[in-house]
DNA sequence: CACTTGACCTGTCCGC
DNA sequence: TGCGGACAGGTCAAGT
C-alpha cells in the first residue's frame, strides 16, 4: 500500500487536466472492459483526480467513469511528459530506458503527447473501468476492511476487526485485506516485528495489549514507507521511474541471516500462511494459551 | 462458516 | 552453459 500511495500522489500531481487521447493495449487480461466502453467513457475523457482505497489505484474521469488500477506484485505505471521521453538524467532514476518495452501492458496516450504506461512483467496486475457511483456497491471495495492511515482506526477498531480471524495465524489476519485493507507482506513482518508478536501466533491468543501495541506500529511503520517513497524488492518504481527506499530501514524483512536490531540474535525466514515469513525467534516468542 | 491451498505469469537464482 | 525447481511484493476460487 506504501507503494500504490506513492504513486497515487505522484499521478496526482502530473495528470489532472489532461485528455486521454488513445489507449493501446495488448494483453486482453488486464484490461477486460469492451472496446465500446474504452471509446465512450475513456477517450477523450479528462483526468479530475487519482484516488486510492486499499491497493487500487481510482483515476477519476469526467465521463463520471473511474479507471481502477491493481499493480499486484510486479506493477508499474510510469508517465513521461512529450518533452522528456526518457526520464534520463535524474541521478536516482531507475527506469530510464525506452517505452513501451516488453512488460508494457496497457500504454494511455493524452492529447499532449504525455504518456502513461502500464507495465506488469508477471502479468497479474489489471485495470478496470467502472462506473463512478457504481464503486462503493462494486464487490471490488465492499469487502475491504478499514484503511489503516484513517484517523478512525483505533486499537478498538483492530481489536474487533481481528476477532473475525480469531482462530487464524496472525500473519493470515494482517493479510486478509478483509480485516485491513492494504496491508501487505512486507509491512506484516515489520510491524509484528515492531509489537514483538510472532507471526504465527493464533489470534484469539494475543493479549490486548498486543494488539493496541500492533495498532501503532502499523500506522508508524506505514507511514515511514511512504515517506521513504515505499519499498523497492525489485520492480517497483513510481510515477516517475524512481525506486523506494524503505527496504534499507526495514528491520526484518529479507534480512534472514542478520542480526535482529533489538537483540542482535540472528533473524529466521520461515513460511507462515502460505507466505515467506521474516521475524526474530528471540523478540518475538510463540506464546500458545 | 472459517481457514488453507493452488492458480494466475514471468524472471531470477541456486544446486546439480 | 544448461536444466529443474523453488521462490517472488497479491488476490481469488476451490478445496478441507
């Protein structure tokens, strides 16, 4: 969610305004809307805002469509201006190369000669365009669970949002966007790490305490993300082609074999849920009630 | 119903 | 150098 954020508030700041003049794609399965509704509510649309809910991206349309954007793992939308095809230049630039390239999915062309590109080398990633009024009863969002940056998600809200999960690991329930929304892999070892809970912990074990101490440490550990323009493992870059730098702070994500910043004892990767799980055996003890 | 596993894809890395 | 297998930031449908 770091990451989408980041973006969102990059796309922001450049798009508003402009008109989308053609739009090519060439993968069917991300982008699954009729051709008929691309050139009714998304040609010669006008960019109002980019918005977020979860890890989706919303640019909001004047033809009172939205277009939903999920980059899963391997996602990028990366814009270039007429003027600087390459983005060169820039001593932090990651993705500086010639666009489209192979990974590009879906290529938006404004009538300004700007261009946004939708690249996803996995090919697991996809954009939708629905309905303004109709996003709020879309199966999409009705599901989701709080945003964890809204000022209303309190420790209380957890508490009750994790007794749906009571009997699940609490690596599962963090992942669950059902409970949370945006929360992802990276970002549960972190913050389980921060409230010195292992992640395989069964919920209804955890102490109240705990879970007021997770609460705090979600939102800090977030919001540092953001701040550090998210978390670059591979792919990811913003709307400018630059990586995120969070990854060098985290304390336990991808350093199996080094030592814990705490307590200095060494790090373990196991797999919990179905997921690589990054943690330290001596902060954070399986405690079984 | 609650919960876990496999599938969707491409690319990379590691052991043989 | 090549090949097979495991694994990778996410989310569903299908299974138990």
């Amino acid at each position: 969610m770091p990451e989408v954020e980041v973006i969102r508030r990059g796309l922001n700041s450049i798009l508003p305004g402009r008109v989308i003049k053609a739009v090519d794609f060439n993968w069917a399965k991300t982008f699954p809307n009729s051709q008929a509704d691309v050139s009714k509510f998304l040609i010669n649309a006008k960019v109002k805002n980019i918005a977020r809910r979860a890890k989706l991206i919303v640019i909001n349309l004047d033809s009172d469509y939205s277009l939903l954007i999920h980059l899963k793992m391997t996602g990028q939308l990366v814009f270039r201006s007429s003027e600087l095809q390459f983005g060169a230049g820039h001593p932090t630039a990651s993705l500086t190369g010639h666009l489209p390239d192979k990974s590009t999915r879906v290529t938006i062309n404004f009538k300004d000669g700007s261009q946004l590109f939708f690249n996803d080398q996995r090919k697991f990633g996809w954009m939708l365009l629905l309905p303004t009024k109709a996003l709020r009863l879309h199966s999409l969002y009705g599901r989701l669970g709080p945003e964890p940056l809204a000022p209303d998600f309190t420790a209380k809200v957890l508490k009750e949002r994790l007794a749906r999960r009571a009997n699940s690991s609490i690596k599962a329930a963090l992942l669950d966007q059902s409970v949370i929304a945006g929360v992802g892999n990276i970002y549960a070892d972190e913050s389980l790490w921060g409230a010195k809970i292992h992640p395989a912990t069964i919920v209804k074990n955890l102490s109240p305490q705990r879970i007021t101490k997770l609460q705090a440490e979600l939102i800090n550990i977030l919001k540092l993300a953001i701040k550090k323009g998210g978390s670059t493992d591979r792919n990811y870059v913003n709307a400018e082609g630059k990586s995120g730098s969070y990854l060098s702070f985290a304390r336990v994500f991808r350093r199996e074999g080094q030592p814990c910043p705490r307590c200095g004892r060494t790090i373990k990767k196991i797999r919990v849920a179905g997921r690589g799980t990054h943690y330290c055996p001596h902060c954070q003890r399986l405690k079984i009630k």
